[in-house]
C-alpha cells in the first residue's frame, strides 16, 4: 500500500474507524484517496463530532514533530487547498525536505477569495503561497479558469458529491411563486448579503430559503427563512424539492458541489456574472448582472418556461462521487 501525507486547513476529528469535519467535500477528497494509500494527516484539531463522517481504518494523525522524519523516496504530499495553515506546514517540510513529490488541489480561486476578503494585500500574500507551492507541488483544479493556473501544467477533475439516491422519486416544483434556494456558507465572499439586499428592492413575491451556518437574527424577514446545516442527503434533498430556484449569488467558485445537486433535481440555477465559468457546458444554468431588475426578469423567465427548461436539464451529463473518486485515484498514482 502506497503512503500520502495529507495537509488540510479544515479542522477534523479522528476515532479509531471514523474521521468527522464539517466539511464534506473535504471527506469526499480524503475517502477516494483512502482506497490505494496508507493516509498521515497534518490537520487542525477538533475535538468535536462534526455532522459529515467516513469510516477509514487506514490512518494516522502527525505532529510537528515528526516532519523531519518523513522520507519523500517513498512518499507523498497531497495539499487540500492553499491555506495559511497549509502553507506553513508545507514551509516547515520543505526547510528539512529539498525533494517533495506530491499535489496540490484547488477547489476554488485563492486569487479572488483572499482579494475579497482582505483586498490587494491578501492577493499580494496568495500569490506568494501559491508560486512557491505550485513548485514543488503538481497542480489539480477544478477548472480551467482558476486566476494564473493556465501558466502551469495541471490536471483537471470533476468534483462531485452525487450518489444514486440524488436520481430516485424526482418531485415536481410548485412554480406559483419564486422559491428561491441558497445552500452554503454565510460569508462574505459567498455573495449572500449582497443577494439579500437585491432582493429588498423586488416587485415580485418571492421566498427566500436558506441553508447554511449562521446567526438566524440576520435573516428575520417573513418571506426569509433559515434552516440548519445538514448531512441527512434525504433532508438536503427535501429542501430541493420544496424550492423551485437555486440561487448562487457567489463572487468567486471553483466548481461548486450545489450545481450538480440543483441540476440532478432538475431545479433551474441563476448565477451573477464573477462566476459565469461554473455554467460550462450545462443547460439550465442562467447567467444574471448583479442588479435587482435583471434577477426579476430572470426569474420570471424561469418560471414562465419551466417545463421546457427541465427538459433541457435532463440532457446534461452529470459526475458522480465514484467518478470523481476514480478520476482522483488515476491523477495520484
């Protein structure tokens, strides 16, 4: 069995059979890589049982400690994501270890997330992160269109977290009304707080449903309703059914998991322009200016169209978890 060091800025919680995060794509990653390797973690702490788990035997947790005593003649680093967290780990190997083979997967674009955040000196300091790990490290992106990435040999994989249970007992929308849908985190970067004040400015009725971690107080208007995170698939699906609409009001993605979800329930999707890439080749996929007027017209779009919109929906080729695993494996050989 081969050997990867994996380094991870997301905090986990190991047992004896069980790694827990809240973070599932992370898990997803980590499971498909589980299946040919022995796997070593550099990770963040969490001593709490977080709501996404995988069963995996195959494991151990290092310490900083035992940097030194890693050997790169017959192992691997596998980086998830370019990190603060990541790249010291990363600095702290390389200052006892010149050759460092391995990879390095980028979810999303580092450039425009940390430009958001902290404005041009966060993208002054990923920039630095990402030349010097792209390095020594091979890179696998999630698309082609990651700010820099086209300067670099990479390859390129097709996230996706769809199992069988996502095709089964498909449930037909009520379209009396927009009933939009946002799944994911409540950041900045995530372009809620800006979808929330287009939505102010509406002419149209309208529920807003949201998905995600956050403070509820933020969300208390009657047609804006707010619902906790979950694992439960069955319940993530349910919140699907009951919408007609997914909105990702996102300003940077790299290849959203929500996509592939909304579209295997054939639920139309409207994103705003930063992000127009994640369309790619799929039908239902609406491409919306970030101003209220335009959203409006393009829901009403949607709803006036719906039937002939699912049916385009249903001629996309939608990734699975097994494919994206399998994709995985082959890259880190």
């Amino acid at each position: 069995m081969k050997r990867l060091v994996i380094i991870s800025n997301d905090r986990l919680n190991f047992t004896e059979n069980t790694i827990y995060s809240k973070f599932n794509d992370t898990l997803n990653i980590i499971e498909g890589l589980s299946k040919k390797n022995h796997l070593s973690f550099f990770c963040r702490k969490n001593n709490f049982k977080e709501i996404h788990k995988i069963k995996l035997k195959n494991k151990s947790k290092l310490k900083i400690l035992q940097i030194k005593d890693l050997n790169f003649n017959n192992q691997k680093l596998f980086m998830i994501s370019i990190t603060h967290f990541n790249f010291c780990i990363f600095t702290i190997i390389k200052f006892f270890h010149q050759k460092i083979y391995g990879y390095v997967i980028l979810r999303s674009d580092g450039f425009k997330e940390y430009e958001t955040k902290f404005g041009f000196i966060g993208r002054t300091i990923y920039q630095f992160m990402f030349k010097k790990v792209l390095k020594e490290l091979k890179p696998i992106v999630v698309s082609r269109n990651l700010s820099k990435i086209k300067n670099y040999d990479y390859y390129k994989i097709n996230p996706s977290e769809i199992t069988d249970i996502w095709k089964t007992r498909l449930k037909k929308p009520n379209i009396r009304i927009a009933k939009l849908l946002y799944v994911g985190r409540i950041k900045k970067e995530k372009g809620i707080f800006s979808l929330l004040k287009l939505l102010e400015k509406f002419t149209i009725s309208f529920e807003l449903n949201i998905v995600g971690q956050a403070e509820r107080k933020i969300f208390a208007k009657k047609n804006i309703h707010f619902y906790d995170e979950t694992s439960d698939v069955k319940k993530i699906i349910q919140y699907y059914d009951r919408n007609n609409i997914f909105i990702l009001p996102s300003f940077t993605e790299g290849s959203p998991k929500v996509i592939l979800e909304s579209l295997v329930r054939l639920r139309p999707i409207i994103i705003f322009r930063e992000i127009s890439h994640v369309k790619i080749n799929f039908k239902g996929i609406f491409i919306c200016d970030r101003n209220s007027v335009k959203l409006e017209k393009t829901i009403q779009y949607i709803l006036g169209n719906y039937e002939k919109i699912q049916s385009d929906i249903k001629k996309n080729k939608i990734f699975t978890r097994e494919e994206f695993q399998r994709e995985l494996r082959k890259i880190v050989v």
